[in-house]
C-alpha cells in the first residue's frame, strides 16, 4: 500500500484524477437510488428524501403516485391524505406542503411539466439546488452541478477533494476539479461507496478500493 500523505499537503485536481477511475470501475452502472418514472415522479422523491433513506422514500413513493399521478392531482388533493401517505418519511407536514405548492406552481407556470432548468426548478417551494441537479441530471441528462448529499460531503472531504463545510462550497470545489461530464456519475459512484464502505462512524477501510490513495487510512479509521 502506498505511502499517505498529509492531507493538507493534497493537490485535490491530482487526487480527483485518481479517484475517478477507481470509483467508475468500482460502480459503473451506479444510478439514483429512487425509485421513479419520469421527472415529476423524481422531483417529488427527491423532496421526501430530505432527510430520509432512499428505501424509505421507495416504500412511500408507490402509493403516492397511485392517488396522485401527475402536478394537477397532487397539488388539488387533501392535505391530511397527502399527510398521511408521506408520514413515515419525517417532517411529514413540510414535506406535504412542499409538494402540493411545489405541484401546484408547476401546473400553474409550466403546465402540469417540469422544467428543464436549474433556476425554474429552484423558483419552486421546497426545490433547492441539490434537488435541481439530481432532477436535471437524472431525468433529463443536464449537468448542471455536483449533487452533495451527507455521503458526498463526507467522501469529497475524507477523499482530499475539499476542505470546504458547506455543501455549497464543497459542489463548487467539485465542480472546479471534475470534467463536466462526470459531474452526475461522480455523485451516483460517491454515494454508492459510502452506503457501502465509507461509513459515517466506522468505515471499511480494508475493502475500499480508494485505499492506496485515502489520505484519512492511517490518520484516524472513525472520522
């Protein structure tokens, strides 16, 4: 195993060149977790997921879509249903209130369709940038940014990609050191490795494949 280094001392362009083959050989068909058929149906899946498991979104999800298929249902229906249907997910009475106003700006200013654009996606109640870039790069292909969710923020700071806290500042990190068109498969690929093996409190460091070049192995194993 190769010699680490100080992470103070990486150069994070040099070290998201070693990074990027490793992780699209580790996870080459790596892809959004939620479950969805179409944009809206991931739209409103990736504003439950706030908060909440991807496998809890996907056990919600089914039913929602069944009684409310489409903008103009969803934004029209009863609130307490919508509740109900959305409780496991946490915040549930946020997160109803997101989607029927999100729902019904979209039935009003875009005819019932979501848009293909990062600043009409974030004009809509409860639709941030992080929602936007997985929207726009799952649904319709655009790589607009670098999706940071806790697994990439955790990974891109572990890894020597940034040194930044925010989430914001991390993606503009990112997106100063990655090709464009790697932008939405990095964060497929990031994810996948820390559901699997770069665990928040005790990551398998053993078994990951970024091992030779993790400047956190033998620096600490439970950051």
């Amino acid at each position: 195993m190769a010699k680490k280094k100080n992470p103070a001392a990486i150069d994070p362009k040099a070290q998201a060149r070693l990074v990027l083959p490793v992780l699209k050989k580790a996870y080459p068909e790596a892809l959004c977790a939620l479950v969805h058929d179409g944009p809206f149906q991931l739209l409103v899946a990736t504003i439950l997921s706030a908060q909440c498991t991807d496998a809890r979104v996907n056990m919600v999800t089914p039913e929602l879509f069944q009684r409310f298929p489409d903008a103009r249902s969803l934004a029209a229906a009863d609130r307490d249903e919508v509740e109900e249907v959305v409780r496991s997910t946490g915040f549930f009475r946020a997160k109803a209130r997101n989607l029927q106003e999100m729902a019904a700006r979209l039935q009003q200013d875009h005819g019932g369709e979501v848009p293909p654009d990062l600043d009409a996606l974030t004009a809509l109640p409860g639709v941030g940038r992080k929602t936007a870039n997985v929207v726009l790069g799952t649904a319709f292909g655009l790589a607009t940014g670098v999706v940071v969710d806790t697994h990439v923020k955790r990974l891109s700071t572990r890894l020597g990609l940034t040194s930044r806290a925010t989430p914001e500042q991390i993606e503009r990190d990112l997106v100063a050191i990655l090709p464009r068109d790697e932008w939405v498969g990095f964060s497929h690929r990031l994810i996948f490795l820390g559901r699997e093996t770069c665990l928040a409190r005790k990551p398998r460091c053993s078994r990951c494949p970024m091992a030779d070049f993790c400047p956190r192995i033998g620096v600490t194993s439970s950051a």
